[in-house]
C-alpha cells in the first residue's frame, strides 16, 4: 500500500512540475509590473486554450500533492 503511494506520488510530483513549466509568464519584466499592475490585477482574468487548461491541471495536482503528502505521513 505504502509503496503504491509512494509511486503515485512520484507520478504526481513529476506532472506538477512539468504543468508548472509549461505555463507562460504573466509578467512583462520590470516595465509591466510597474505600469501595467492594476491592469493585470483588475483586468481580464478569462484565459483561453492550453492556458486554462494547465492553471486548472495544476491545481489539480497541487491540491492531490497535498493530500498524498498527508495520506503519507499518517501510513507511515
């Protein structure tokens, strides 16, 4: 039981990182945190294709990391 989870988590871990990767940059550099702020922060939030795709798989996987890290520690 405990080396299927750990395997899962493995697998887990590995999709989180490369959903993390794979997602653009939402900054410009310098330039756009400091003009375009209030603009990134309060305008258009609705992201279209791939890009919503990978925010929400990432937080799918973040959130069952999280659990699986919990399951762990309590099987051990």
């Amino acid at each position: 039981m405990r080396m299927a989870l750990i395997i899962l988590q493995y697998f887990v871990c590995i999709t989180l990182i490369v959903s993390v990767l794979l997602q653009p940059g939402k900054s410009a550099g310098l330039s756009g945190s400091i003009a375009g702020g209030a603009e990134q922060l309060f305008g258009k939030k609705a992201s279209k294709g791939y890009e919503a795709m990978f925010a929400k798989l990432t937080t799918v996987v973040a959130i069952l990391f999280m659990i699986l890290c919990v399951v762990l520690v309590v099987v051990k």
